[in-house]
C-alpha cells in the first residue's frame, strides 16, 4: 500500500559554499556555517531544510557520537578550513 510507505522528506544542510551569488569557498567553515545557520532561522523547522549543527572534537569523536545515537554516517572538516570540492584521505 503506497500510502503506507508515504513519509516527510528532510534534507539537512551542513555548508554553504555560496550565498546570493557570493563565493565563500575561502571562508572558514565556522563562518560558512554561522551565514547557514542565519539564514536557515527564517525557514520552519518543520520545513524541508533542516540546519546540521557540527561537533566540535576530533574524526573520532564524530564517529563515537554517530554510531551512540545510530546515526547512518559523518562528515568531518577543519572549523578554520576553506571549501574544498574534493574528498581528502584524513
């Protein structure tokens, strides 16, 4: 029964790299995500965007506290590192 399998979609934002045409790949991430979070303030927090705040610690504190609440994975960055496009082995 498809009304059955129906269920609210949540898409959960973690980083901004651009904001109103401006490039902010060279900002920090702590930055980027302050602008994030400003501007997911004005949207329901029921809504379709969610905010995804961040950890401060290390890779493995990220990973203890994902897999203590079943969480299905993590994304690590520097606080006070610019955006990159591309995955690094760290």
């Amino acid at each position: 029964n498809m009304s059955e399998a129906r269920g609210r979609l949540a898409y959960y934002v973690f980083d901004l790299p651009y904001l109103n045409g401006y490039d902010l790949r060279g900002m920090p991430l702590v930055q980027r995500k302050e602008l994030l979070r400003a501007l997911l303030e004005k949207t329901d927090p029921a809504g379709l965007f969610r905010y995804s705040d961040h950890l401060a610690g290390n890779a493995n504190d990220a990973f203890s506290h994902a897999c203590m609440h079943g969480l299905d994975g993590v994304i690590v960055k520097r606080a006070d590192a610019p955006y990159a496009a591309t995955r690094s082995q760290r």
